[in-house]
C-alpha cells in the first residue's frame, strides 16, 4: 500500500512560516517552501533535515524567508520559476535589513544570500522535471505573477500542494485550475470567511480615491511590495488615468522585475502601461512632490516602516487627507495599532492619527466558497488542510459535511502525517 509521509516544519495550524517535507517509497525527502513569518520577533518552522531540493512556490517571505539557511546549512538545489527566483535577492536583502533595524538578528547571513541566489534551478509552469524520484510541474497558482502549485507524481500517485492560490481572476494573473490528485495539500487562509465581489470592491476603492481628491486631500495607499501595490497601480489606471499617483519603495523595483518576467503576467503590456503611468518616487525631492499626489502607494503595507511612515508623518496634520488599508494587518503591526487605538509608532513614538481611515479587500487569497469548490474539482482521496488559522480550520473541515467525498486531515507541526493512499 503506497504510503506518503508529510512532515511539517511550520505552518500547520497557522499561517505563516511554511515548510513541510514529503515523501513515499522510492523517493528522497523533499522540502517545499521554507519561510519565516515577518512578525517582532520573526517566527521560525522547525530546522529542516538535511533535503537535496527544495521547491519554492513563491516569493513571499512566508514562503522563501529561510530558503538561506537552507542553502547555508544543507547545500540545497531551490527550485522554483524564473520570476521567483529573481524576486527572491529583494525579499531577502530586505529582511535581512529590516532584522538588523529592529535588532532581531536572523539565523542565516549575507553569505547564505548569496550562495542561495547561486543554487537556483528554474522551471515555467506546465514543464516537468525529475527530482529525487518525483516526477515534478509546477502550475499556475493565481495569487501573485510567479506563484506555482506544485505536482508531485510517482508511479500512480498523484499529490497537488496548492502554495497560496486564488481561483479568481486577479488584476495581474489568472485563477488557479483544479488538478485531478489523490493527496490535495491545500492552504486555508480564508477558511472563515468569504471575499467581497472583487470588482465591486474595485470600483470602491476608485470612488473613495475620486472624493478625496475632490477634497483637496490625498490617499495614502500602504500596500504590500509584491502583489498587492501593483495591483492597485494597474486599478487606479485602468479607471481614472486622471489621477495624480506617486509609487514609493521596494514595489517599484520588484514592479521592473516583472516586467522582466512578462510571461507570467496576465496582460505585461496593460502592467506595464500602468506602471509607466505613474510616477516612480525615487529619492528625496521626489518624495516632497508625491505630497501634492492624489494617490500615494507605498510600502510597507502594514505601517511598519517604510516610506509609508514618513509620507503619514507629513500628511497627519489636515484632515483632508486619508489612509486606504487593503491587506491583512498583523497583530502587534503599525496597523493593527492604528485600527485599535488610532495611535501608531512614527519614529519610535507613538503618534496619534486624526485622517479618515477606510479599508478594501483586495486579497490575492481564495475565499471559503472558492477553497471548497477547488477541493471537490480537484477530486482527491485525501485532503490536508494546512496554512489556515487554528481556531477556524475545524469549522471549515466540517463545511464539507457529515460524510466528506475525502479523508480530511488536519496536520500538527513537528510531527509525521502519515497517509495510506490505498485506505
Ligand atoms: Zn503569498
């Protein structure tokens, strides 16, 4: 009877830092994604054992934070597609400068960087290749420009892990397909709860940005460096090339990285026309006339630093002004703090914020509906619910009824999840 073995290093029953070992008869252990969760202090997934591979789903520092040390301790191969791989030097160079800020020192150094940077192997989705007895290809994930879900074959059996999808359409990628598999390891982020129309939330956000203009004010726009800032560039454009919009930090260069990578786009040239359009902040004066924008977006998305902090320190004071949150605000982030208590770190000392604050969902996630759906397309014999919330991911397990069309397993880290396919 063909037996899978999945060994969570992290992120079972939490989301954020992802790491799982896989393997079955005839094949070596395999690591896929392998990241830190960006809270203060980060959080780590366990040491991995030793691994000759490693697929990367993406480059979100959830996914690739600890791919240095992986590389730095274990001399892995890291194997993802071409967009990931150039993406992964910002995301670790920049967390790398963030601990050292905030005096969090991480386990791995400049060195490891650069000798992960020298072990990549890339492959584009739909290619197939051979690794340590798995028969590998990467699908498209939806999510951000790059992200893959990864298939893993050997003999008749079929395992599909997800990485982070979305189902639906996005600004600058498509939705995931389901792929028929016996194991589906899938994320739950949205276990609980389900998205507002996509569109709708859109137009929203358009008409929001439109009356603060019309106020004399401007939105400050704090979004996530690689996803959800392009996205909202590619909106605002696509509905009112009118605006003012002034585009600041680390998004713009990972902008430029896709634009080198277009195929993974979903329209490069509207992308491209979009990030054209708007007007890249590239040092200080620049910055001093993005006061007078309409529209700032701006890293980082949670108000933990960034230009973000130094753009809402000169804009504070008249409250024509307005801040825009369109992703997930962390406990104990810049963010959270501002939603709770209106008050919020800016150079160290907590400052109270007199602007309009308003929020869109904007999320590159698949909502509970879609997460359903996709389980049941994908028709497996054995569902493992992983990257999800622990006080939600039981209710959700329960969402597909007293007698589910699968096994439903819900992993621990630090354990061995054994599945018996045939059973
Ligand atoms: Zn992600």
């Amino acid at each position: 009877m063909p037996r899978v073995w999945l060994h969570f290093l992290g992120g079972a029953r939490e989301v954020g830092n992802v790491g799982c070992t896989i393997e079955t008869h005839g094949t070596e252990r395999i690591l896929i994604d392998y990241g830190l969760a960006a809270s203060r202090p980060p959080r780590y997934p366990s040491p991995s054992p030793h691994v000759n591979n490693a697929i990367i789903t993406h480059a979100h520092i959830d996914h690739i934070g600890m791919a240095p040390w992986l590389v730095g301790h274990h001399n892995a191969k890291l194997h993802a597609t071409p967009l990931v791989a150039d993406l992964s030097g910002i995301m670790w160079r920049d967390t790398y400068k963030v601990s050292s800020i905030e005096g969090y020192p991480l386990t791995w150094d400049k060195r490891d960087i650069d000798d992960a940077l020298d072990s990549w192997q890339t492959h584009d989705h739909g290619e197939a290749f051979e690794l340590d007895g798995w028969n590998c290809t990467l699908h498209l994930a939806g999510h951000v420009p790059g992200a893959s879900m990864v298939e893993l074959r050997k003999e008749d059996l079929t395992i599909l892990w997800t990485g982070d999808i979305d189902t639906r359409n996005s600004p600058n990628v498509l939705g995931a397909k389901p792929i028929k598999c016996d194991i589906l390891v899938m994320e739950a982020t949205y276990a609980a709860r389900d998205h507002n129309d996509r569109l709708e939330e859109e137009k929203r956000l358009v008409e929001r940005v439109q009356e603060i203009r019309s106020r004399g004010g401007t939105a400050i726009i704090p979004s996530f460096a690689s996803g959800r800032g392009q996205d909202i560039i590619k909106i605002l454009y696509e509905n009112d090339p009118s605006l003012n919009v002034h585009y600041d930090g680390m998004g713009t260069r990972i902008s430029q990285i896709w634009i080198d990578n277009p195929s993974y786009l979903s329209d490069p040239s509207a992308f491209e026309r979009a990030y054209r359009w708007s007007k890249r902040v590239r040092g200080k004066s620049d910055r001093f006339k993005a006061l007078e924008a309409d529209v700032i977006v701006t890293t980082s998305g949670m108000l933990d630093g960034g230009p973000a902090i130094w753009y809402l320190n000169r804009l504070r004071h008249d409250s024509a002004n307005a801040i825009f949150l369109t992703g997930y605000q962390a406990d104990r982030s810049g963010g959270r703090s501002l939603l709770d208590t209106g008050m919020l770190p800016i150079f160290g000392k907590m400052t109270k914020i007199d602007l309009e604050i308003d929020r869109f969902d904007l999320s590159n996630h698949a909502g509970k509906t879609e997460l359903i759906q996709f389980a049941l397309d994908c028709k497996p014999k054995h569902l493992v619910l992983f990257h999800t919330p622990d006080e939600d991911v039981d209710d959700f397990a329960r969402s597909f009824g007293e007698t589910p069309p699968f096994q439903i397993i819900i992993p621990e880290n630090g354990r061995d999840t054994v599945i018996d396919t045939d059973a």
